[in-house]
C-alpha cells in the first residue's frame, strides 16, 4: 500500500443546481463504491472516508440510498467537504490519492435578494472556485425543458458558465481547465429524447468552450436511482417509487483526479525551466564576481530545489497564487494516473465523450500531447 499521509487534499467541486443530484450522486460513491460498503462492484476500486466526520455524513446519505424502499438523502445546508481517498488496486497494491469532495446548497448558484442570504451565497461561490477540478450535474429532465431561457434557467446555467469562466481566465499558460458534465437522470431520456438532451447540451458546450480555449470537457451519463412508480404514503398522498439504476459512477472522479496529476506536473515543469534559467544566470553572475567558494554552496541549494528530476522527489508543493489554488504532486500521484486511464470509458460504449474547443475528441490523445509537453 502507497502511504498518503503527506499527500495534500485535492479539491473536486460540483455545481449544480437544487435538485439536480449532486448529494445523491456523492453519497453513492460511499455506499457502492467504499471499503465498507459491500457492494462489491468493482473490487479494483474503492473510497475510503479520511476522517470519522467525512465517515458519518457519507454513511448517512448511503443509509437512504441503500434503504428498502429507497429514501432520497436530505439536501445539502450550505457548503460541505467530504474528505475521502480514490483507491486503486487490492489492498496489498493499493494506490490512494486524497481528495476533498466540496458540496454546496444548490440554491447558492440562483442567488437571492435577501442581502445576508447573498453575501452566504457568493462566499460559497469564490470557495469553490478555488477548486482543482469540476464536475457541473446537469439534470437530464432540465434538458428537455423546451423554452431556451426557462431550460438554462433551471439548470442554473449563467452561474455555472461565470464560475467556469472566471476560473478559466485567470490560469497561465501551460495550465488547462478539467470540466466534467455529469448528466444526472439520465434514465427518463428515451430513444425519442436522448438526441433532443444531447443537442441542448451540447449547444451549451459549445459556446462555453469557445469562451474557454484552455478548458476540456468530460461528458458523461451518470445515474444512481431511477423512479419506478409510485407508492401510497397515506390515504391522500403518493410518492414516488425508486430503484437503483448504477452508471458509471467511478469514471468522472478519476478523470478529474487525473487531470489533476496532468495539471500540476505542468505547473511544476514550468517551473523547473524557470529556475533551470535562474540557475543558469546565477552560474554567469558568481563565476564573474570570483565567488567560486560560495558558488558551490549556493548551486547546492539551487540544484536542490530544481525540479527537473521529479521521480527522485517524495512530493512538490507550491501556491497558485492567480487562482490561490495549492498545487502538489508525488511520485504516487504520478502512478495514479499511469493506473487511472484504464477505469475511464471513453472510446467503450457508455456514452461518455470528450470535447476540447467545440470539437469532440479523443482522451487518450489529449492527455498524450500533454504529457509531451510538460516531459522534462
């Protein structure tokens, strides 16, 4: 097992609206994906809850997911932080990479005219936009509204875009935005509707791309529970029947895990060509002035801190400052991802697409050119 004790936390966001299936989509990592849950479904892959309190807020949500009859877990109050690690391999090989899962009040992205309730709503916002990754949960249901405006405006549409955006603007140059659009509900889309929904989304992917030249997208499918009916609560109300209905839960946590390893290797690649160059220029500077004695010591600590040799380094740690994103990487992290690709289904028949610049793409080809770019 791969020690992650020193590893930092990174942070995986969802937007999205009241709703639209972010606590529920969350919790059900816990109760079919954990150590703990029994589920067995992909012995390969796994959460562990990092702390008793991330233990006890995800095993009451997959109480209700796992209930018979199944209960919808309560909506989230405000901002919440799971603290849980992705493990992959059996336990005697496991690879863990730590992450904090951040939830937020779905109504947060609407806004309000209470100014107390305001001020609440934009500190989650900038919370979250600290973030090192994103998984937008765009209802199914809401993209078969059929008047544009009411469509976008359920879906919470403008707010997401402007979050993304204003994250996007401020990244430097070698940096890339990880977006994934989680399509939650997926089950009420039919043969009739599915190309409708799949239109809708992506006339919004497209223009957000094209403000968004450095962002990439992840489209994919997720369901957790499906409604079968209804069933008598008493003598006047019904509500609605459930039943669980899994796909691919696993797939845009470690997509976005992953590019996190792609993104922070090139933070620290720039870097390292950075202080190679700094390195260089003092070499010029000491050997000029004579200072041989103190050269040595000094290119000692120099070269110390030069990254151009990641894999001889337990772990790099660095602040983002534009963004005021913390940005980490270990050798573990870097075997996460040679390990992460092979969970991840694009190119297999679940619908999930990838999209860079409007234009749908393949996976396994963007992350190959960019790790030819950040290669030292």
């Amino acid at each position: 097992m791969v020690d992650s004790n020193s590893q930092e936390n990174w942070k995986i966001a969802m937007l999205g609206p009241k709703s639209s299936g972010k606590t529920c989509y969350l919790g059900s990592l816990y109760a079919f994906h954990s150590d703990v849950s029994g589920q067995g479904n992909s012995p390969d892959f796994y959460i562990k809850a990092n702390n008793a309190l991330t233990m006890g807020q995800l095993r009451e949500i997959a109480r209700d997911l796992l209930a018979t009859p199944i209960r919808l877990p309560e909506a989230t109050k405000g901002l919440s932080g799971y603290e849980i690690s992705l493990c992959l391999g059996d336990t005697s090989t496991e690879i863990r990479r730590p992450m904090t899962l951040i939830d937020h009040r779905g109504e947060a992205l609407a806004g309000s005219d209470d100014a107390t309730e305001a001020a609440s709503f934009d500190s989650i916002v900038k919370a979250l936009e600290s973030s090192d990754a994103f998984i937008a949960v765009v209802s199914a249901e809401h993209l078969l509204i059929e008047d544009v405006h009411a469509q976008a405006h359920a879906m919470n549409w403008d707010r997401i875009s402007s979050i993304l955006t204003s994250v996007s603007q401020r990244l430097q140059a070698h940096d890339f935005l990880p977006i994934v659009i989680a399509i939650s509900k997926s089950d009420v889309l039919t043969d009739k509707t599915l190309e409708r929904a799949q239109q809708a989304l992506d006339n919004y992917v497209a223009v957000l791309s094209s403000r968004l030249p450095n962002a990439c997208f992840f489209i994919c499918p997720i369901s957790v529970i499906r409604t079968t009916g209804t069933q008598r609560k008493n003598l006047i109300f019904q509500t609605p029947k459930y039943e669980r209905n899994l796909l691919n839960l696993r797939e845009p946590f470690i997509f976005s895990a992953t590019s996190v390893v792609l993104r922070n290797a090139a933070a620290i690649a720039e870097l390292a060509k950075t202080e190679d160059k700094k390195r260089q220029e003092l070499t010029t500077i000491l050997k000029n002035q004579g200072a041989t004695s103190f050269w040595g010591m000094l290119a000692s600590i120099i070269k110390n801190r030069s990254l151009t040799n990641l894999k001889h380094r337990a772990g790099i740690f660095m602040l983002d400052r534009s963004i005021k994103r913390n940005i980490c990487l270990s050798e573990e992290d870097l075997l996460f991802a040679a390990h992460a690709s092979k969970f991840l289904g694009v190119d297999q028949n679940n619908g999930v697409r990838f999209v860079v610049n409007a234009t749908e793409t393949s996976l396994k080809d963007f992350w190959a050119a960019r790790e030819r770019m950040i290669r030292l």
